[in-house]
C-alpha cells in the first residue's frame, strides 16, 4: 500500500495536523526527538480509528510545545466522537484522569 496518495496523505497529516518535526515521514522514529517521537505515537494511535484509546501520562518527558501539540491531537480525537481516557501522575503514586 504503497501509492503516491498514501505518501501524500501522510505527509498532510505529518505537516498540518500532527506538527511531527522535521516534516519527512519516511524518517525513522529514532531520529527523531523525544517530543516528536511521542507525538508520533499519539498519531500512530489517533489515526487507527479505534472506538477507545487509554493514554496513560502521554505527555511525560516531553518539552511544553510537545505537550501542547499532544493535548491539541487527543482534544481533535474527542470531537471524532471518539472514548478515551489519559491518565497523568498527580504527585505521589496517585493517577488523575485528564
């Protein structure tokens, strides 16, 4: 599944809805930051279409304009009718659901 669409779509979605940097989806994921490769996941995630996706501490790690594009993805997500639950530490061993 190959096609130039296929190539097109990704690289639409790398560029305008998921802010992964640098823009070249057919880098590996290693080459990328520890911000970049996480929103790669959540896009990875996002895209599968799947009816619930549980997201436990999805921004830890990571620098605040990873957070901010990471929180912007999961917010889209919940408009797509979507069910999902984050989970962030909340100080301590305690998780609060986001």
């Amino acid at each position: 599944m190959n096609s130039p669409a296929v190539d097109k779509h990704a690289e639409e979605m790398v560029k305008a809805f998921f802010d992964i940097r640098p823009t070249d989806y057919k880098l590996p994921t290693s080459s990328l930051s520890r911000g970049n490769a996480q929103k790669v996941v959540v896009a990875r995630e996002v895209s599968m279409n799947k009816k619930l996706l549980v997201a436990a501490q999805p921004t830890r790690g990571v620098d605040i304009g990873a957070i901010e594009s990471i929180q912007k993805t999961l917010e889209e997500a919940k408009k797509w009718s979507w069910s999902f639950a984050c989970f962030y530490r909340a100080g301590g061993n305690h998780l609060a659901l986001g």
